[in-house]
C-alpha cells in the first residue's frame, strides 16, 4: 500500500478534528440560534439538550479544548440519538436515515481516544 500521506497523519488528523468540530456546530446553531434555518423545529426536549452539546461540543473539538471529554459526549449524544431517532425505524443506518448519527458517534469516539493532536488549544497549554 502506498504510504505517500503518512508523513502528514498528524496535520490530516487535526483537520479531521477541526472540520468535524465545524459541522457539529452548525447543527446546534440551527437548534438554538436558528441558522441555518431549517425545514421544521425540532421538539423542545431537543433544541435544550442536544442543541447546546452540539454547539459548545463542536466548538470545543473544532478549537481542541477539553477535546476528549468534549469529543466523548458529542459521540454519546449522537450513539442515542441513533438509537432513538433511528435504530427504532430499521437496523440499518442505510434504512433508517442514520448514517450521519453513527458516523459522527465514531468520529467523535476516535477524537475521544486520540486527543486533541496539532493545532489545538489543548497541546498549546501548559501541561500540570
């Protein structure tokens, strides 16, 4: 297998971070700012639980501060809402419109266990 990107695993990484971070964002924006407008409102119960861990969540990955604890509960956020929102439609993520939920789930697991890595807030503090 070509090992051409290897040299660049840890600045690949960081940006994996920081684009998933930036995404996650915006779906809590829309939930409790409105912006992006989207089709319809959520329930309430949502807008006030997984609103405000997606925005300050994702902005915390997207910066990487507190990066694995904030990662880890970006990732249980979206392993239940899978679960709630989806897995009871169809087991497959293919069937039940929930590809986005399990691929952010393990995305934000993997962040979770990695770190922060380069470009992070996290790696420029001092260490206690």
């Amino acid at each position: 297998m070509a090992r051409f990107m290897a040299p660049f695993a840890p600045q690949t990484y960081a940006l994996l971070r920081i684009v998933a971070g930036f995404l996650f964002l915006w779906h809590g924006s829309q939930k409790l700012l409105g912006f992006p407008p989207s089709a319809g409102p959520p329930p309430d119960w949502i807008v006030w639980v997984a609103g405000p861990i997606e925005l300050v969540g994702g902005l915390l990955v997207m910066i990487g501060l507190f990066t694995r604890w904030a990662a880890f509960l970006c990732s249980g956020l979206m392993a239940a809402a899978y679960w709630m929102a989806h897995g009871t439609r169809a087991l497959l993520p293919i069937e039940n419109q929930g590809e986005l939920a399990a691929l952010y789930c393990f995305v934000f697991l993997f962040i979770s266990a990695q770190g922060a890595g380069l470009w992070s807030v996290d790696a420029a503090r001092p260490r206690s």
